[in-house]
C-alpha cells in the first residue's frame, strides 16, 4: 500500500514514517497554508492512501493568529480531501477532542453536539466539515493529549521540570485520555488499509484510556520514571491560558472497536514505552 503522508517532523508522522514506508512530505514540501499547492500534490501522487498528520497545534497562538489556523486546520484538509476525491483516493484526517465544548462528564460520542470552545477548536471543526463535504471516501480520528518520545509534549515538559523542581501545580479539572502518538500511528495506518479495500468511513474517536486529569497524568509520569516530585492539583481558573481548555475531554472509542476492530490503547504501557526510548 502506498501512503502519502502530510506532515514529516510531527509527532505523528514521526511514528506513521518509523512504522511503515511511506512518502511524508514536510512543511518545505508541502506548505498547509497554500492549499492549493497542496491539493495539487494529491492530483499527482500515485499513492493508494492519502494520510494528513500535519495540523497548526499552538492553541493559544491560534486566538491572536486565527486566519492561520484556519487556513492550515480548516481549509488545507478540505482542499486536499477534494482532491483526493477527485482521484478516487481514500483520505484520513486527524481531528481533535476540541471539537467539543467539555461539558458534563460522559465520555463524547461521535454523534454528540458539538461547540468548540478556542480559535483552535474552531478551526478543526472546519475542517472536518470540509473533508466530509468532499465527498470522498474518508476517515476522521478525533484525538487528545498526544504524547511521544519526540516533539513537544506533557510527558516531556514534565521530564524537564522535574529536574529542576521538587514541587510542581498541575490542573486537576481537565479530564482526557493521554494518547501515544505511536498507537495513533497504527490505528491510521490501520484505518486507512481499510478504506482502501472499501470501507466506508466516517467520523470516530481514538484516545487512550482510562481517563485521567492533568495532574493525576503528570503523578503517574514521575513514578514511572522514578521522579520524586511532589504534584499539586490546581483548578483551571488558577492557571489563566489565553484559550479556553474544555474541562472534559472523554471521548467514547467504541465505534472505532466495532467498525475496524481498534481497541482504545492503554496510555499507561504507552508511557512506559515511550520512557524506555527517552531511556529515563
């Protein structure tokens, strides 16, 4: 199977290029801001899959640079998910949890309503509805709180602070599932075989499990990297960010399970993992 992918350096593209031969094209290749130049690479690849593992990720950047965003998050995918469909090529999309406006406590479902809460969330909202509107045969997975061994991550802002505190605050009112990048990778690879031998698609949910808070994940990161450090759990409303976090952030996986056979991964062996090759 060939797989195009957008996105090189990324967390996810990083795992997609470690577990699989594919054409990744980075930023001086493929630029997410020209969309059009974009959508052309897909008319003229020859690939039997297109993945799009390239997104804007400054959340709070996105509230002051909100064209951008959108522009990157919203309008390249569609650009590229037309193409795709003009090719007759299946399309596979990352999405968010953000997506959603962190209400109540129940894990969100697919069909669940939704409302963004930050320029961020909005623009990736767009996006899914542009892939969707293409028309083509295509798959959006909606994740949270990525994590690897490279890139810029919680687990890894932990690591660093842990050398130089003892004692640490770390929100305890934002609820999600930790997500190894590496098992995001697989399931897109996964999900993408599969489209191209005929599935459907769709809109589904991948995020590790169980759910966790903020604090309770960075607890769970010293102790298996032998750290002692003290985590104090702080609300949200003492740790003011310029974009709105959603408080919940539990996603329902199961449609996933039910339709390609992808169980939600257990973010805590994924974090093991992911220490070993830190070699922490």
């Amino acid at each position: 199977m060939k797989v195009l992918v957008f996105g090189k350096s990324g967390q996810t593209a990083t795992e997609l290029r470690r577990q699989a031969e594919v054409t990744a094209l980075g930023r001086d290749e493929a630029d997410l801001t020209e969309p059009d130049a974009c959508a052309a690479l897909v008319r003229a690849c020859d690939a039997d899959v297109v993945i799009n593992a390239a997104a804007y990720t400054a959340v709070d950047q996105a509230e002051n640079d909100e064209v951008t965003a959108d522009l990157v998050n919203g309008i390249a995918p569609a650009a590229i998910a037309r193409a795709a469909a003009d090719r007759g090529i299946p399309f596979v999309h990352i999405s968010t949890d953000y997506v959603f406006s962190g209400a109540g406590a129940a894990p969100w479902r697919v069909e669940d309503p939704i409302g963004p809460l930050n320029a961020y969330g909005r623009s990736k909202l767009r996006g899914e509805q542009g892939v969707i509107a293409a028309g083509g045969r295509s798959a959006i997975l909606r994740t949270s709180w990525m994590f690897s061994a490279h890139g810029k991550n919680f687990v890894k802002t932990m690591l660093r602070l842990s050398q130089m505190r003892d004692k640490i605050e770390v929100v305890e009112d934002q609820i999600g599932g930790p997500t190894p990048a590496a098992d995001l990778a697989a399931a897109l690879l996964q999900v993408g075989a599969a489209l191209a031998d005929g599935h459907a698609g769709g809109i589904y949910h991948f995020c590790g499990q169980p759910a966790v808070s903020w604090a309770d994940f960075a607890r769970e990161i010293f102790a298996q990297a032998g750290r002692r450090v003290t985590v104090t759990g702080i609300p949200t409303s003492a740790y003011p960010t310029p974009a709105r976090r959603p408080l919940n952030s539990r996603m329902d996986c199961s449609a996933l399970m039910r339709d390609f056979g992808i169980a939600a991964p257990d973010w805590k062996s994924g974090l093991a993992k992911v220490l070993q090759e830190l070699d922490v």
